[in-house]
C-alpha cells in the first residue's frame, strides 16, 4: 500500500517553496517523484500548435523528490509520517504523530 496517494494534502519540508502546502496530482513510484499542485512552478516556451495558435510562455508544475514532502495530519494540520495498519482485515493508513486515519 502506498503512503501518499493522489489528492492527499502535502507539505514540501525542502527546496524554494519549503513550508507550503498543495494537493498531490501525480505520483510517479519508480523514480520516487510526486507532483504537487501549485508548488515548484517554473516557466515552459511553448511553439504555436492548431490548439494554442499564439503559442508563448506556460506556467507548468515541476517534479519533486518523494522524500521533500509529507503528509499532512487531518488532526493537527501538520507534517506527520504515515504508518499502515490492519484493521478490519484492510489495511489502512494512521497518522504517526495523532493516530488519526487517512482516507
């Protein structure tokens, strides 16, 4: 089972945008990469195509490694790590730092 999944909310513990928050949008596993919403932006050219006829300059989402985010406690509203239990016979995810279940 993964400990981040897609719509999970994140805080980025390094690089330019250190303490902000986002959404995961994509999560990558074989190269430990996670794009998250509004964070890591940087500037695309992009040339003229029949769908954009101006062309010009995108912002876009940039790649983060896996390991400068964490998860967000739902309880506390801070960076918690993620621990899988078995409950029920399902294996679900628990805040370390409250004990609080994710979704």
């Amino acid at each position: 089972m993964q400990k981040l999944k897609i719509n999970d909310e994140v805080i980025i513990l390094a690089g330019k945008d250190k303490n902000k928050t986002g959404t995961v949008l994509k999560i990558n596993q074989k190269k430990n990469i996670v794009i998250v919403k509004g964070i890591n932006m940087v500037k695309k050219t992009v040339k003229p195509t029949q769908e954009n006829p101006t062309g010009g300059i995108l912002d876009k989402e940039q790649a983060i490694h896996i390991s400068n985010v964490s998860l967000i406690s739902p309880k506390t509203k801070k960076a918690t790590r993620v621990r899988i239990e078995t409950k029920d016979g399902k294996r679900v995810r628990v805040a370390t730092k409250c004990g609080s279940l994710l979704k």
